[in-house]
C-alpha cells in the first residue's frame, strides 16, 4: 500500500469515528484536528498529481 493510500484509508477512518462522535454527543479534539491535517495534506497531494498529469503528453 502506497503512502498516499495509508493517507486515505487513515482520513477514511478518522472521518466516519468523528462523524458517529458527533451524533454521540462528542468529538475528540486531537481526531478533529488530525482529519483536518489529513484533509490539508491530501488536497496539496492531489493537486500536485493533478498539475503533474496535465504536464505529460496524450498518446494519438
């Protein structure tokens, strides 16, 4: 599994424990803090990919 993999399922699973936290009655500072950090790096590495992407040729 690719680092970025490990990122996603790691946001995956911190999104839906603060999610069912929150209907709960509350939601842990430190996950809420880190799902916003994952957020953060995840955007940065997908627009990264994305402008890498657009640089390489389409094959005819």
């Amino acid at each position: 599994m690719s680092e970025l993999e490990k990122l996603e399922a790691e946001y995956r699973r911190l999104a839906t424990k603060v999610i069912y936290a929150g209907f709960e009655g509350g939601v842990d500072p430190e996950d809420q803090a880190r799902l916003e950090r994952l957020s953060e790096e995840l955007l940065r590495r997908n627009a990264i990919g994305s402008s890498e992407s657009a640089r390489e040729p389409v094959a005819a």
